[in-house]
C-alpha cells in the first residue's frame, strides 16, 4: 500500500521540505479588497503584511470547495496511491476539515480526514511527522497512531503586537480590544483544541517575547520546534538565537500564512514546538 498525505496551506510547511517529504497542499482562499487570492500562489506574505494595516476592510478567509479536493483526491489515486491521510486545519475555526470530510465520501478508496486541532505548524508537524512515517513504510494504523501523538504533543503560543486585528475577527470584546490599545498591552495567546486561549497581557513586547522564551525553556526535551512570524523576520531570527534548544539549533523559521495572518496582524511572533 502507498499512503498520501495531504494538508492545507494553514500548515505553514516550507515548499522544499513539502518536496522532500512528498505532502500535497491545497491552498485556501483569501478575499482582498474584492479580489481572491490563492494563498501561498497570487499574493506574496511581505506585500500582504505591508498593506493589511492600511486596508479599510479586514480581508476575508474561505476554506476550498469540496469540489477542489475531489479534484486533488482523484489526482493522487490517478497517480497510484491506494490511500490518503488529509489533515487539516482546526475543524473550530475553519470549514477546510469539512470540505475535506465532504469530498472523501464521493471515493471508494480509503481516505482518513482528520481535524488538527490547530493552525500552522501546530497542524504542519502533523503532516510533517506524518510523512515521515510513511517514508518509513509503516502500517497505515502505525501512522495514525504517530500523528495522534504529536497532535497530543503539540504546543502553540504566539505574541500578538496588537488587539486590533484578533478583535476585529471576534476573538475579544471590544472594551478588551480598547484598552489593550490605550495601555499598549501585548496579547499572549495559546492555540489548544481548536480553541485560542487568553495566556496573558505583557505590558512590553520584549517582556512578552521573555514569556515565550521562558514558555519553550519549560517544555524540556523537544522533537520539533518552529518560530513562526508575520513580517517579523529580525524578530524571529533573534528570538531563535536566544531561545532556540541545543537539540534543535535550526528550528524551522516560517513566516504565517495569510489567512493566519488576517487574525493576528503585522509584527506577532510565536513557536509551535513538539514535546519529545
């Protein structure tokens, strides 16, 4: 048997290394300014970033069509797959998982959909563990097995610049989003279950960027470590020199997708790392 995994564009998984491990990604949809975007194919992260602050009207996210995955699906087992392991993105925050859901019934082949419970590589190290157990050629249960347990591992905390952006999408009162804005208080957030968690207010960024630090230093041992920025490349790259693990001294450096970075706003910064 020959397992194919597949991902969203939410995952954040670098084009090379989506290569090297043979992942397919379907890109999700993104509406600027009365235009669509493909992510990751139409719009280039630095333009989008550079002109989100000056943009009116929050852009709006769509999950693909479960007509696109059908499209995707059938491709793989034209290619001679005999199985797909497609997961995505929070089934809480995102329709991707059921357009998904939708498009593996109209297969008689074996197709696991299954819900991450997270965004960008919170999910992308799912896929990434995932494929990697596949190169190995274990058993398909072996690897469900395998992505459960980094799902079960996974930790995401991101430090936003600013309440403007996750108010706007609905994720704080807007008494909260004012003050934050009047104090200058820095969100810290936490990605769990589906669900975006309040961790706590820093009154600086750098004291915010500490917490994360200290945050990444309590996990102990690590298997996988990302640093994930939206347009704040120097940011990232200091934070990894100070931060970084010794058992992970080139943790992945990915600047989030779009449709991420429509809800979080310009200059955040945050990690997903996986527990060894």
């Amino acid at each position: 048997m020959s397992t194919a995994i597949v991902t969203d564009s939410t995952s954040d998984i670098p084009a090379d290394l989506r290569e090297e491990l043979s992942i397919f990604q379907i890109p999700v949809d993104l509406t600027l300014e009365d235009k669509t975007y493909q992510d990751g194919f139409d719009l280039s992260r630095n333009d989008f970033y550079t002109r989100l602050p000056t943009l009116k009207k929050l852009p709006t996210t769509a999950a693909p069509s479960s007509g696109r995955f059908q499209r995707l699906y059938k491709q793989i087992f034209d290619e001679g797959y005999t199985d797909i392991i497609s997961i995505h993105a929070a089934s809480a925050l995102s329709g991707i998982y059921n357009a998904a859901r939708l498009a593996s019934q109209e297969f008689n082949q074996i197709i696991n959909v299954l819900d991450s419970e997270q965004l960008s590589l919170g999910l992308g190290f799912q896929a990434i563990h995932a494929a990697k157990m596949v190169q190995q050629k274990l058993p398909l249960t072996e690897v469900l097995d395998a992505i459960q347990s980094v799902k079960n591992r996974v930790i995401v905390f991101a430090l936003l610049d600013t309440f403007e952006y996750i108010h706007r999408s609905g994720r704080v009162s807007w008494s909260k989003a004012r003050l934050g804005s009047l104090l200058n208080i820095k969100p810290i957030v936490e990605l769990k279950n589906g669900q975006v968690l309040n961790r706590g207010l820093a009154r600086s960024r750098s004291k915010g960027i500490q917490f994360l630090g200290d945050s990444i230093r309590k996990l102990g041992t690590l298997e996988y470590l990302s640093v994930m920025h939206t347009n704040a490349l120097k940011t990232g790259k200091r934070f990894i020199e100070e931060f970084s693990p010794p058992e992970i001294p080139e943790p992945l450096l990915v600047n989030v997708t779009t449709i991420i970075g429509t809800h979080v706003g310009p200059n955040g910064i945050g990690f997903a790392a996986v527990v060894k």
